[in-house]
C-alpha cells in the first residue's frame, strides 16, 4: 500500500485543482475513449519536411531541434521551454527550486499529438509551464527504462497508466503526482492543464516538504512491490496449468482473444498456448489459439488491402482499430502464424504470414538493413489539405470510392465480401468521436463461399475478382497522403523482426526473407554494436547511434542471431550470441537472487532498477534472455547457463504462481526448462539438396524445444565439437546427409530418410 501521506498528497491536489467538476458517469466517458493508449502523425509530412515548413513559417525551435528522435522533434517547435531527459534539466530544477513536469509518449501515438497540439502548442499554457515547472519530454521507445519507472509509478498513484504520461517530479526526480492526457480545458471530470498547473505550483509553494515525503514513499513502494513476491521457488507444471486456466477463463468463444474492449492481438498469449497444446494435445488450447487469430485476420484490425496489423481493435469484433501499426506486432504476429502453420499445413496461416512480411519490407525495412519502428495512424485528409489529419484517413473508405475505382460489377462482389455500406460500417458504439461518419473500414463480412453463392458465381471467379479489386485498391490508396513513418532502428525491435524473417526462410525457403534478416543483423553488429569496446546501443537516426542497450536489446537480438544460425548454420551468428551473452551476464544479471535487470545500473537518472517480467504487447526481456539461455546451453552444454536460467525462473517463481496470465512468454520460458529438448543435428553440407530436405522436413513441424545444429567437417562442426565434443565424430552415412535426433546427448539411430525423422520429431519424450 502506498502511504497515508503520499495518498493524501495526490488527493490534495485532485481537490485543489476543483472539488465542482462533473462527474464522469457511463453517460459521458466516451469521450476520454481511448485516451491511455495510441497511435498518430503522417508519413507525407516527414520529420524533415515539419522542421523545414516551421522554419519557412519563421517559428524559433526550442533545444529539443537538436534531438533526433522524431518524437522530440514533432515537439521543437513549441512555446514550451522543452529539456531532453539529462543532467542539465535536472541541474535547472535543483537550483530554481522547481519541480518537473515530465511528458513521455512515442512518434505514433493518438492522443500525444492530441496534447500536443492543444496544451503545448498553447501560447498561455506554455507560459505557465514555464513559469512553475522544469518540462522534460521523453520518447518512450528510446528510453525506456524512464518510462517503465514512472509508468509503475502512475500505476501506483491511479490504477491505470498510458501514454501520454504526464508526471510530475520532485527535482530528484521522485514522482508526486500523475496523469495521461490531461485536456486544455476542464470537461467531463477532468481538470484542464492551467488548473493542474495552478495546483501543483500551490500544493508544492506551501507543503513543499509534504510533497518531497510522498515522492520518497511512493518510490519506495514501486522499489519494494517486485520483491515482495519474488519467491525463490521453482515452478512446475502446475504452473503451466494455471496459466492455461487464467486464459481460458478470459477467452472470448465467440470471437476470440482474452479480454472484451479493447481488444490487443497479444502474441505472447498464442505463443504459450500453442506450446502448451503440444506438451498436453489439449485441443482447446489450439483452438483458442487458430480462432483469435483467423478473427483477427477477418477484422478490420488487419490491412486487407496492404497488409500488416494494426495496433488494437476498440470493438470485441476486432472491427474497428487504433490505426498505427507497429514493428513489434507484425514481427510477433509473424510467428505465431507460422507456428499455427506448421501445426495445421493451413495455408490460410502462412499467406497471413507472408502478407505481413511483404508490408514490413514494403513499408518498414530501411534500404541499406534494419527495420522503422513503426507507422502511424493519423494521415492528411487528402493531397489539397496537407495540414488536415484524420485517423485512418489512409485506410478508410466511402462506398462511392470503391464503387468508381472497381466498376460495378466487382464492387457488389468486393462490398459484399468486405461489409461495404452507403452509409458506413463503423457502428456507432465503437466509433465515440463519431471520427469515421459515412466511412467504410475494410473486413470480412462474409466468406468466398457465402459470396459465390450470393452472387452465382463460382469460388475460383469469386477469389480472382477480390484479388483484382484488393490490387486496384492499393494503388489508388498510394496516391493518398501517406501516414508518418517512424524511421528510428531499435535493437530490441530490429531483434524480432530479424526472427521472424529467419523463422519464416525455415518454414517457406524463400531466399529473399534470409537475405533480408542477414542484412539486417549485420547492418546491427556492424553499426550498433563496437566490437573493441563491446559497447552495444540501442537507438540508431539519421546516422547516429545513442543510449546505451537495455536487457531487451540484447536479449532479442541474441535471440535472432540463434533462428539466424537455425536458418542457415553461418557459425558467426552463434559466436556473437555467445559474445552478446557474456555481456548481457556482466551487465545485467543479479548473480545473489537470479533474473535480470533492465537497465546496467550505471545511469544515476533511474532511481529504481527494475526486473521486468509483464509479457505484454512485446515480451520482457527476461522472458526471453532466460529462453535465450536455455537455447545457448543446450547448444553449447553450458552448464551454468541453464543454472542461471532455472535460477532466474525460481526467482520469478512467486509471480508465476500468482499472475501467471501475466507472462505467457516466460511460461513458454519454463515449458522449454521443464521439458527434455531435442537436439536435432544434421551432418551435411548446407548446399546438399538432401540435407536441404531433411532441414525441410525438421522445419516442417511444430517442436518448439528444440535446437539445431549443422555439422559440416568446417569450422562450424570444429566451433561446436569445442562445446560439445561428440559432435566431432557425428557424420554423414555413405555419403549422405544424415539426422540425428538426440535428447541429453543421447542420439537415435542416424538416419537418412525424411519420413523417419518426422516420425522421431513426433516422438514424445520418455
């Protein structure tokens, strides 16, 4: 529990900020529908294009122009006295006296340049801003560690979090008070930004010592919450049967997913229950697993015409998204239809597959390797109102549009088969701003099967007009303004995504998706990384690198060098996950108690160091460095590795008994720990057509503990023969490719025949 002090510190100033607004009741929430999460900007107006047209206008930058995060630079032009997240902010608030206002949200997000055009860009608010506080805007994606602090500590303070974040600071940089979007004005039970200004400046002027306790206590609650579950104890299979519960519990039957509105895609939660099927063949596992992701793909939350998915749905249909489409959630989503594929052989699971890796490649990979963060949702009106912006106005269409591009004969089938109405689609119930009036967002309405019949025509004819109408709708969606890119590299994202173009290069064999996860990674190590002074960062613009690498960097990004090397057996991307490893060891992990820290522990700014284990829209890093660890002990038999990860599971084991729903991903985690991996190894050369085919056959089947080693009579069978040293004798039969399937070391009888090893793959462990 939070202090009696620091509870009655917020609530003084709640009340001095008005005790006479009017409540918010059922009738008039809609209006703040939405606001902790989302997406925004626009793509024709790129970074550069906004900075040059603010010049031209003749409006003086603030110190944020010197920034390359597109976030802060959406902000440089604001009347706001801005500070980046640094030491001379934080200097400035000690020696005036002030306390900080601190406002952290991401280039995408709905309701940041919501704010951002209504209180910043605000002559007189931003007179007081900097009149009463220290401002500092922070870009989430680049830091972080800042965010997730004060995120848990708005948690704390309210219930609920979101972005924007707004949070108020003593100047040692200990929250106080918090919020999300704040409005320029009061309305609907929610103070304006001048009364919230007035109340902090009061409450701060005459109980300046009462305020500094509460931001002591409340930073030691968040410091103490983690640990007081932690438990020490590892978990078993009672674990994975709880998690399994808890989602099943949640599960919509109807249209799948786990929660009501608003809905989220969560990968993380596919990803654990398909392992769980596999470990238990119980079919509602898989079942719940296929039906969210064919619903999704139905809805308007996926791009019918372009691809990729958008961030989340407002509606339990998943019909009417959030529009921004981020990296994570393509390079996530990636997997689990591939690993829905490999279970089914669907071939519905693998086009959904491959139809988001042709839009990350189209509109999210960089020309010379590496992948944009993210898209976002706002675009202009059309090409004549460049300043008009609209969410979805890339994506949503009136009937008379599709009508005129199609003719009319292929738009009654095209609008029957997607829900295409005169009047629009967007129930009203889901649409609260009334944004999308008369407009038409793109799903399935009906299958190619009710619409042959509906129409007389035959499911073959059916299916070729909607694959001519989708093309035609694309290239007449090109010509529209298109959304803002957030063109920053992440490591951490840049890390999944590299996995999810190697993971499908093992499933499809497409040579383009291994050269372009190849060149991803080495554009990675090669500008990202410093090999002499093994210094590894996290964010690369416009030419520069910053920041140096969070837990999550590292450990996605050993991640993908592991699927690089089961992708194509190039022994370097093993040796550099053993370097990036060793590192992450040094610089992260908690040798007394077991898990992970986010951060080094190095920056003084960051007043909590956290262990992150919430599997959310991305997984923690500890998820999958513990993962990671597991995989490299297997394939290198190192001992202390895998007693570092057991270690780290039982450190977590108090959260896993309690909230296991919570962390899916380091369910999946444990599944691999508590499970006896096979090590497949294949003795062949790469080029061999039949080690080809046995690689095929292995890559056709759904075993996720598992790894896979090469060995060639090269480097790389010498490489991992220093590890494992009976793989120094392993060989080819006769001459020919040949698998050996092996758990603990201990192999079957090699064998040259495809439909033998699919037979051992399927073998459960005794």
């Amino acid at each position: 529990m939070l202090s009696i002090i620091g509870i009655l510190i917020f609530f003084l100033i709640n009340n001095i900020i008005d005790n006479n607004h009017k409540p918010v009741t059922a009738e008039n929430l809609s209006s703040f529908a939405g606001v902790t999460v989302t997406p925004d900007s626009s793509k024709e107006n790129t970074i550069k294009k906004f900075i040059a047209e603010q010049f031209a206008k003749g409006r003086k930058p603030n110190r944020l122009i010197k920034e390359k995060s597109p976030y802060l630079l959406q902000h440089a032009f604001n009347p706001v006295d801005w500070y980046s997240w640094g030491e001379e902010a934080f200097e400035k608030a000690r020696r005036e006296g002030k306390p900080i206002f601190l406002s952290v949200g991401y280039s995408t997000c709905y309701w940041c340049h919501v704010m951002e055009r209504e209180v910043f860009e605000n002559d007189s608010i931003a007179g007081l801003m900097n009149k009463y506080v220290i401002a500092i805007k922070v870009d989430r994606e680049e830091r972080p560690d800042v965010d997730r602090v004060y995120m848990t500590a708005l948690q704390a303070m309210t219930g609920g979090g979101g972005w924007p974040m707004s949070i108020f600071l003593t100047p040692d940089l200990k929250p106080f008070y918090g919020a999300t979007y704040i409005p320029p004005k009061s309305n609907y039970g929610k103070p304006g930004f001048p009364e919230v200004l007035e109340a902090i400046n009061d409450v701060w002027t005459k109980r300046k010592l009462e305020v500094i306790q509460s931001g002591t206590n409340i930073t030691e609650h968040i410091k103490n919450f983690s640990a007081a579950i932690a438990s020490g104890t590892y978990p078993g299979l009672e674990s994975l049967e709880k998690g399994y519960q808890s989602l099943e519990n949640n599960y919509d039957e109807k249209n799948g997913g786990f929660n009501k509105t608003p809905k989220f895609p969560r990968p993380v939660s596919i990803n654990f229950l398909l392992r769980y099927y596999k470990r238990t063949g119980n079919e509602k596992a898989l079942e719940m697993s296929l039906h969210t992701l064919t619903k999704m793909a139905e809805g308007g939350i996926y791009d019918h015409i372009g691809g990729g998915f958008h961030r989340y749905a407002t509606d339990e249909l998943w019909r009417v998204p959030h529009f921004e489409k981020m990296l994570y959630d393509q390079a996530l989503l990636v997997n689990s239809y591939l690993e829905s594929y490999q279970i089914t052989h669907n071939k519905f699971y693998a086009d959904l597959a491959k139809d988001i890796l042709g839009y990350v490649e189209r509109n999210m990979t960089r020309p010379g390797g590496g992948f944009y963060s993210a898209e976002d949702a706002e675009s202009s009106i059309d090409n004549l109102h460049p300043g008009e912006k609209e969410e979805g106005a890339f994506y949503t269409w009136h009937k008379n549009e599709i009508d005129k591009i199609l003719g009319t004969v292929n738009a009654k089938v095209f609008n029957f088969y997607s829900g295409i109405e005169k009047d629009g689609n967007v129930n009203p119930i889901s649409n609260p701003r009334n944004g999308f009036k008369d407009e038409n967002i793109l799903y399935r309405a009906h299958s190619i099967e009710e619409t042959a019949k509906e129409f007389y025509l035959s499911e073959k004819d059916v299916t070729s007009i909607l694959s001519v109408s989708r093309e035609k709708i694309f290239w007449a969606r090109e010509q529209r303004p298109k959304p803002h890119i957030d063109d920053k590299l992440l490591a951490s994202w840049n890390g999944l995504m590299i996995s999810a173009f190697a993971r499908a290069y093992q499933v499809f064999h497409d040579d383009s998706y291994l050269l372009i996860a190849n060149k991803a990674a080495n554009f990675l190590m090669d500008t990202f990384y410093d090999s002499e002074s093994k210094q590894f960062f996290r964010r690369y613009r416009d030419g520069e690198v910053k920041y140096p690498a969070h837990l999550e960097d590292y450990a996605f990004l050993i991640q993908a060098l592991i699927d690089l090397y089961e992708a194509a057996f190039d022994i370097k991307w093993i040796e550099k996950a053993i370097e990036l490893t060793a590192q992450q060891i040094n610089l992260f992990y908690d040798y007394d108690d077991g898990g992970f820290y986010d951060t080094s522990g190095n920056d003084p700014s960051i007043i909590i160091r956290t262990k992150e284990f919430y599997d959310d829209a991305e997984p923690s890093g500890n998820s999958i460095a513990i993962l990671n660890l597991l995989r490299l002990s297997q394939m290198t038999d190192n001992e202390q590795w895998r007693k570092m990860a057991e270690k780290s599971l039982s450190y977590f084991g108090g959260w896993i008994k309690q909230v296991p729903q919570a962390m899916p991903q380091l369910l999946a985690a444990l599944d691999f720990s508590l499970s006896k991996p096979k090590q497949i190894i294949i003795a062949g050369s790469i080029d061999d057509n039949h080690t080809k085919e046995l690689l095929n056959e292995v890559h056709s089947h759904f075993v996720p503990n598992k790894i896979i080693l090469l060995v060639d009579k090269n480097n790389g069978q010498k490489k991992i023969a220093s590890f494992i040293p009976f793989v120094e004798s392993i060989e080819m039969i006769n001459g020919i490719a040949t698998a050996y399937i092996c758990e603990n070391y201990a192999c079957k009888l090699p064998t040259t025949n495809t439909d033998v090893v699919a037979k051992l793959l399927n073998e459960k462990s005794n």
